[in-house]
C-alpha cells in the first residue's frame, strides 16, 4: 500500500523515511526471521506501525 501511495503522489519525498523503514530495515529482519530469529518477527511489526505512524 504504501508503494501505491508514492506512486500516485505528485510529491514522493515526504514518503521517503516510512518507505526506507519497510523495504530496507523491515527486510532485513524479515530474513533474519526466516533464517530463524523468532525474535525479529516482532521487530518487522515494530517498523511497519512506525512507517504507518510517520503517514498519519
């Protein structure tokens, strides 16, 4: 969703931090997750409502 947000937006850089937060930080997590840190699922959740914060 917040891909589609950025591109339909005629100013994309406001969205900047909340989309690095999800697709760097919050992937890198998610593989530490699947590589088996039960621990970094919660991290991965932690960034998604931090990106959802940042665009309220």
């Amino acid at each position: 969703m917040l891909w589609q947000l950025i591109v339909v937006a005629p100013d994309s850089a406001p969205y900047a931090p909340a989309w690095n937060l999800t697709n760097i930080h919050a992937k890198i997590d998610l593989l530490d997750f699947e590589r088996g840190n039960l621990a970094a699922l919660a991290r991965v959740q932690e960034k998604v409502r931090e990106a959802i914060q940042m665009l309220l």
